[in-house]
C-alpha cells in the first residue's frame, strides 16, 4: 500500500472486528456450518472445517458452541440455513467494495448493507460489475522478524504458493490459489512459522490511489461501518493511500 503498510491497514480492521468477541464467535459459527453442509463434520475429511476449528479455538469460542454450528451444518440441528452472499458497490472517490456477508436472513442482510452504504455516501452496484477487478486467491501474511524470506518462499512455493510480497515493511503477503490454501496453510503450520492472518480474500487486479484526507476518512468510516454490520464477514476494497495520508 503506497506510503503504509498493507498488513497494517489490514490488521486495524481485523483487530477492530475481532474485538467485538460476540461477532467474531457467530461469523466463525457461521462459517463452521456452511464448511459442515458442503463437506461433512469430519475435519479429518474437511479441510476448511479443520482450518475453521482451529481458528475457533485460537479465538478461545466454546467447544459446545462449535460442536453445535458443527450439527447445524449436518443437519444434526434441524431448521437452520446460513447462506454466503456478495454485494458490490461503490463508495467515494470512485473505489469500489466487495462485501462479504454470511447470513441467516437475505433480506435483513441486503437490507442493512444497502442502508448502511446510503448513510455513508455510496451504493449497491449491478452483480458483476466490480467482479471482473478482483481475484479470489488465499492471502496469508508472516512477520518478516518470523522466518528469513528464503526458507519461506521455498517452503510456501512448494506448496503452491503463486507469489510471496515483500515490499511491506512488517510482514511477507502470500498468494494462492484457492485450491492450495489449506494445504498451505497445513504446511505452515507442520513447519511451525507462525501465521499473523490468513483468509481466502478478494484481491483489486488494479487499484485507486486516494490522495485527499477528506476522501480517505470517509472510505475508511464507510467501511468500518460496514464491518460493524452482524452478518458483514469481509470488506475489500481496490484502493491504496498515499504518502500523504494520516491514519487514525
């Protein structure tokens, strides 16, 4: 990120959702049941299952709570739905978000999507029309003081790794493709380098440079408040700030 550091921006944001403890345990929860529907409640036969326990644990959530999103998911727990969605939408300064949401309410959660980017300025786009600038790849980010940048690079593209980023000053950012994240994230873990966030993400194949600390404040406002939403798992965003720009 032009002027900052990308793990630094993206870390704020983590840290502001992961401390709303009660969000963090229904977004994992809903995440466990969707991972259980698709694949089944074996994680020794569901990857992203086992990587969301671990996850669930690390996060200190109760072990009832995650047994039950588990039987939620394979049925064990009737009458219950969650479902995963995609908004688009544009915000100032022309960037443009996708927002990654895991409902069990569609309409409660479009609604309050929608709401919430009408206070703030921007609107829903047309399914599609920001797509095209975002890829769906694993990004995992490592401490830099973690591991030396060889050792790493030949481990993560052994294990499919597509690219290894050094340009932050604090953490190395790995991309692959969604069919290798959980083997690298099994692989990482085998070797024992500690990991500071990795997620299947949406990344901008080009982004807008804001310049302006009025522009900057509110997309980053906008996006907070989004994140503030119950059913709001993820927002990304093709934007970077520059030189110029304070964070608060």
């Amino acid at each position: 990120m032009s002027g900052h550091s990308k793990w630094a921006t993206t870390k704020r944001h983590k840290e502001a959702v992961d401390s709303k403890r009660g969000k963090l345990f229904s977004l994992i929860g809903k995440e466990l049941t969707i991972a259980a529907r698709l694949s089944g409640g074996d994680p020794d036969f569901n990857a992203r299952l086992r990587n969301l326990i671990q996850k669930a644990k690390a996060a200190n959530m109760p072990a009832d709570n995650i047994k039950k999103a588990i039987q939620k998911g394979t049925g064990e727990v009737p009458g219950f739905t969650i479902d995963e969605l995609l908004y688009e939408a544009y915000i100032a300064g022309g960037v443009g978000l996708v927002v990654e949401v895991t409902t069990d309410n569609k309409n409660r959660a479009a609604s309050e999507v929608r709401s919430t980017l009408t206070k703030c300025g921007g609107n829903l786009a047309t399914p599609g029309a920001l797509m095209f600038n975002f890829q769906r790849l694993g990004q995992t980010f490592i401490a830099k003081s973690a591991v030396d940048e060889g050792k790493l690079m030949d481990i993560v593209l052994n294990a499919g790794a597509d690219d290894i980023k050094t340009d932050d000053e604090e953490c190395y950012e790995v991309l692959c493709p969604v069919s290798e994240f959980y083997n690298l994230e099994n692989v990482l873990a085998e070797a024992k380098i500690e990991v500071q966030s990795s997620e299947l993400a949406y990344i901008p194949n080009t982004t807008v440079e804001i310049n302006n600390q009025d522009v900057a404040d509110k997309l980053m406002r906008t996006i907070e408040k989004l994140e503030d939403l119950d059913d709001v798992k993820n927002v990304f965003a093709n934007f970077e700030l520059g030189d110029n720009i304070i964070m608060e």
